[in-house]
C-alpha cells in the first residue's frame, strides 16, 4: 500500500512474500484456479496498516516522517484518463494516464472517510440468501454461509423503499453447524411482489492464537531498527497464524550486542544484526520448541529426528524417503536457517513442519 498526503509526503506498507498468490494468464485466462482475498489498508494519520485476510501483515509508522499533514491527497486535476477527486480501482496512474492493470478479478471496493478498526471490516463473509419455487403452494428462502450458531432473521416488505423498521418479520432462527437456515413461505397470491431482508449477526475472525509485543524501552531504539523489527513480526505471526494454531504471546526486543538473532523457550527474541522476515520465522520457531522443547534431542538418532510427526509431514514434502536433519539446536530443510532457504512455498512449509515437531513433543 502506497499514498502521498497533502504536504507531499508518501508512506508505503508492503507485505512480506507469500501473502498474494497469482494465477497464470496463459493457462488460466479467467483465473479459475486463482483464490480471493480480502485486502484492507488502514490510515489513522499515525499508522498505515496492511490486511489480508483477517491478518495484519504491513505496518508503517506515519509519524517519523514529520509532516504537517498526514491527510490523503486528493487530485485537483483532470485528465482524459482520470477526474478529479475520482477513484480508479484496479489500475495504475503514471504520466496522466492509467497504466499498469490488477488482473483478475475485483469483487466489491468499498472507501470510508474514518479509520475503521478491524472488527469493522475484518468480518466472516456476508450471509446470502435465495428464493427458490419448489412445486406445490410454497416458496423456500434458502440462508448460506452465515455464522454458526449466530441469530438471523428473515423480514418481508411489499415496498422496497420503506423503512427497514416498518418492514415485517417473517421468522427467526439460528444458522446451523454449516452456516445454511431455511424458511418455507407461501407462495403470494396472485401478481404482487414481495421482498425479503435478511438480518444476520456478523462477527469478526479470532484473533490468532499466537502474538507478540515489543520489549519495553522500544522507543529509544533506532527508529529504522524498530520499523524492521516491527515489520518482520508482523509478517511472521500472521505467517504462523495462518497456517497453524500456536498458543503462546511472544516479546521482540532489540540488542545490539548479539550478532545475528536468537531467541528462547520463554518467547524472548533479540534482534540484533539480523531482522528479515525470514529470521523472524527462524526465531520464533525456536520459541515454539525447535531445540528449545521439552525433550526435543530425545527424537534424534543419528543427525535424523525420529517423531512420527515430523517424519510424515517431510515425507509429504519430499517423499516416503524423506529425513529431517537435526543437530539437536536446528533443523533442516524447512528451518530457514539461512537466507537461501526463503520463497513462499516454504515459508508455508516451515509452519506446517513446526506445527509437527510440537506433536511429537506434545506441546499443545
């Protein structure tokens, strides 16, 4: 996410890699094989915040930057391919002209005026409903992918521009383990019309199980330190959330005194020369148990862990002939233990072979 405000100034929040997959245009010219993503970017004027999904992944600090207003810029101007003050969704502006295009496939926008908080838009997927005619004398009103377990009702209106308040409730009931809920209705006599509302709750997604803050006295570190840190946690959290369940509130703090990066059994991470993405996931799985765990030398024999766990999932990685290295401290692959080891697909899998290592040590 990138914008200039009104004094000039420009901020961007970029995610770490991994978060957006494409889709190849040449095979797969109308994307059928490509997954939807909910994007969000929020400004309050002191931060610039990045979601995707129900994940924070980019943040910006607004403040350094020492600008006298940190408003969105609004255009003044006019050009054959643009309007002044208009939105342009999907598209590139370069030189007065649209350019670069989004491809794929853009579902619904929606821009506020005020900084919305996540439970704002962060929501689970709006329920929809549709009106069938089944043969016989009735109508079925069909409710999926709503909240399990939440209330919803179905109202019914003959006017579509009166009130929601004067229209009349139908029936109320509670979406089941699926998220469907359906009402049998009469058929209306003769040539009238009818409109159904539906009201469901809608709730916003878990916040994930794993978190973390920044040491105390983080505000005297240096303040391109700090952003660094700040953005590979974000990325790294959301990268374990998102394909694991980690039940643990872990500390980053920064500590110019260690070369590199380490990190303990407790949660404590210091960064020191290291910072990258990359160390952060390296780092937190060494929080999560990697030669930190209960046990954790007791499943290796001969330089290979022995856990059934682990030994599935890296055979499901890279076949039945498949070891996990270890020296007791780390592992490889999938430990990224190095910089080279990075790239989306295994930044996936080192969560998914951490999540396997805490199994055979029986940490929940």
């Amino acid at each position: 996410m990138t914008f200039t405000d009104v004094a000039g100034y420009t901020y961007s929040a970029f995610s770490p890699p991994g978060w957006l997959y494409g889709f190849a245009f040449a095979t797969d010219p109308e994307g059928t094989n490509a997954p939807w993503y909910n994007l969000a970017a929020v400004s309050d004027g002191e931060t610039l915040k990045v979601y995707v999904n129900k994940f924070l992944v980019a943040f910006s600090d607004l403040t350094t930057s020492g600008s006298p207003n940190r408003a969105l810029a609004v255009g003044s101007t006019s050009e054959s391919g643009y309007t002044a003050g208009a939105w342009s969704v999907g598209r590139g502006l370069y030189a007065g002209g649209h350019s670069d295009r989004a491809y794929g496939f853009i579902d619904e926008v929606r821009i506020c005026n005020s900084a919305l908080t996540p439970g704002q838009f962060l929501g689970t997927p709006r329920a929809r409903l549709a009106l069938t005619s089944p043969a016989g004398t009735n109508l079925m009103l069909n409710v999926t992918r709503g909240e399990p377990g939440a209330a919803c009702s179905v109202l019914q209106a003959t006017n579509l521009s009166i009130p929601q308040a004067q229209w009349t409730t139908l029936a109320t009931g509670t979406f089941d383990t699926n998220g469907t809920f359906s009402l049998t209705i009469p058929k209306p006599s003769g040539s009238s019309q009818k409109f159904f509302y539906l009201r469901a709750q809608f709730k916003p997604p878990p916040v994930g199980a794993l978190t973390y803050h920044l040491a105390a006295g983080n505000e005297s570190w240096p303040a391109d330190i700090r952003a660094q840190i700040i953005y590979s946690m974000d990325g790294a959290v959301a990268e374990y959330n998102r394909y694991g369940t980690f039940t643990k509130s872990l500390t980053a703090n920064y500590n110019a005194g260690v070369p590199t990066a380490q990190a303990s059994y407790s949660g404590w991470i210091d960064f020191g020369g290291s910072r990258n993405f990359r160390v952060a996931l390296h780092e937190i799985s060494h929080t999560l148990g990697v030669g930190t765990g209960p046990n954790f030398c007791g499943f290796t024999s001969g330089g290979i862990w022995t856990g059934s766990n682990a030994v599935w999932q890296v055979g499901q990685f890279d076949g039945p002939s498949a070891n996990l290295n270890t020296d007791c401290t780390h592992i490889w692959p999938y430990g990224l233990n190095y910089d080279n080891e990075g790239g989306t697909e295994n930044f996936r899998r080192h969560v998914l072979m951490i999540a396997a290592l805490r199994r055979d040590m029986g940490i929940q």
